[in-house]
C-alpha cells in the first residue's frame, strides 16, 4: 500500500526522477533561475534547500555531501565560495517560485524557479 508516502513520483522511475532532480538543482546553481513546471520546481525545491545548507556548513564532509548530488568540483566549489555565503542570514527560504501561466502544447503549469538571493551581473559602460 502507497499510505501517506508524500513524494511526487513525476511519472518516472525512481532513477529517472532522481536524475531529473539532480539535473534541475545543478541547472538552478548555474543559471540561478530555470523555467519549468510547477510539479517539477515543487520536487526539486527539497533538494536545493538542503545543498545550499550544506554550502553554509562549509566543511570538507559538507563538500563531500553536496558532491554527490552535483556530481561536479567546480559546481561545488561555486556553491561553497559564491552562493552560500549570499544566504548567511537567511534561515531557509533560499528559493522561489513565481508563476508563469500554461504551456501552449498540453497545459502544464509552467513556473519560474529562481534563487532569492540573484547575483546582478555588472553592466557593460559603452564608451562613446
């Protein structure tokens, strides 16, 4: 019997979903916002709240853990040194999701699942 087992199974197999999680964490660390639908942004926000915890613990057993979720040195190094230490102050929360409407195809909700804390990228000065 499936009793009270909370987990959104997203029509995958277990690895299939684990894949698509793992892929939507390290996408959301690298682009810092992804567009996708709202039952994907909902499994996938557990996960990235638990690396960028890890990122604030900053040991090498942290980096270990969150290594075997991203599967990529440089990806933890960026969540170590760069997008951490934004969420010092902050005590969960660390993500969003805003709505964007229905895909056109087959009316799924679509979100955009984005960092609370963005970091600007500097503007370009055109020299006249």
């Amino acid at each position: 019997m499936r009793h009270a087992k909370e987990k959104n199974r997203l029509n995958r197999f277990t690895s299939w979903r684990r894949a698509t999680i793992n892929s939507m964490a390290r996408n959301l660390l690298i682009y810092q916002h992804i567009r996708t639908t709202r039952a994907k942004a909902k499994a996938a926000v557990p996960l990235i709240e638990k690396l960028i915890s890890l990122g604030k613990e900053n040991t090498l057993a942290a980096k270990r853990r969150a290594f075997k979720y991203l599967s990529d040195h440089k990806l933890v190094s960026l969540l170590f040194s760069d997008i951490a230490p934004r969420f010092v102050n902050r005590h969960g929360g660390y993500t969003r999701i805003l709505n964007l409407g229905t895909r056109r195809g087959d009316s799924a909700q679509l979100v955009l699942l984005e960092l609370t804390e963005i970091k600007e990228k500097a503007k370009k000065i055109k020299k006249a």
